[in-house]
C-alpha cells in the first residue's frame, strides 16, 4: 500500500509540476526557468508547512502520498541543475549565478515560512 500511495502522489506531482511550469515558461522573460523556480519555492513552502505540522497522529499514508509523493516529484533538482548547466554553456554566466542563488536562497527561505507558519 506504501508503494501505491508514493506512486499515486509521485504521478501527481509530476503531472502538476509539467503543467505550471509550461505555464510559466511561456511567459519567462529573458529564457529565465520561471517555472522550475516557482514550483521549487512553492514546494519548498509546502514541505516547510508539513514538517511544522507533523506529529505521531500524522497518518503515515498521507506522509507517503504528499511528502515523498506528490512534493518529491513536484519539486525538481535535477531541472535546476541541468537549466543552470545551459546557461553556464551558453556562457551566460550572470544569468547563471542569479539562477543559482536566488534558487537555493528563495528555497530555504520559503521552507523556513512554511515551518514558522503555524508555529
């Protein structure tokens, strides 16, 4: 039942992160990966939220589907790094390094919102 929960919530995420990121891509400016951004930080939020949230009354099948699910595939490290990796090649080396900190930095503030959010 583990597996089918992680695969249902993987397939979602999946499916969501494709969808919003083709959105925003579409609307980027300067080639700039909007889209991986956004539901990074989203996720990023999201997962600070559940953490600050969880207790031993968490159901484990919820914590299967949505934390190592649907926001394990929602969010997307392996996007970030091969977007960085085309810039750094097309020698866009300031679009790179902006792309790289305001990621990492944005991420880790959002995880820290959502973790104060309802403490």
């Amino acid at each position: 039942m583990i597996y089918l929960m992680i695969g249902l919530g993987g397939g979602l995420g999946a499916i969501s992160r494709y969808l919003i990121s083709s959105f925003l891509s579409n609307i980027a400016l300067i080639g700039f990966p909007i889209g991986t951004l956004f539901v990074n930080i989203i996720g990023c939020l999201v997962m600070g939220i559940f953490v600050a949230n969880q207790n031993e009354a968490a159901s484990s099948l919820a914590k299967y589907f949505f934390v190592i699910g649907f926001l394990g595939s929602f969010t997307t490290f392996s996007a970030f790094t091969k977007e960085a990796l085309v810039f750094l090649n097309q020698e866009n080396f300031l679009i790179s390094f902006l792309y790289i900190l305001s990621t990492v930095m944005l991420c880790l503030i959002s995880t820290y919102i959502g973790f104060k959010f309802l403490k």
